[in-house]
C-alpha cells in the first residue's frame, strides 16, 4: 500500500513541473498573438494616413 502511495506521489510530482511548462508556453504564445493581432489592426486603421505624411 505504502509502496502504491510513493508511485502516485512521485507520478504526480513529475506531472507537474510539464503541466506548468505547458502553460507558461501557451501563455508566451497567447501573448505573442495577442500582440501582433493588435499591432496589425493599429496598422489597418492608420494605413490611409501614411500616403497623406501624417504618419
């Protein structure tokens, strides 16, 4: 029994560390498109300005 208790508990404790990666990574990538989907539609909204010079 003791034996069974170790296993899940050294299962668990390798489990995790990668589940915790995995969504610091997911984060990063989130943030990231995040970003870039903001930064292109602040591009879209003044691209008619920067034939005029005012950009």
């Amino acid at each position: 029994m003791n034996e069974k208790k170790n296993s899940n508990l050294q299962f668990v404790q390798t489990l995790l560390p990668i589940i915790g990666a995995v969504l610091v990574v997911a984060g990063a990538i989130a943030y990231i498109c995040l970003k870039l989907a903001d930064e292109l539609k602040y591009n879209e909204k003044w691209k008619d300005y920067d034939e005029c010079g005012w950009h």
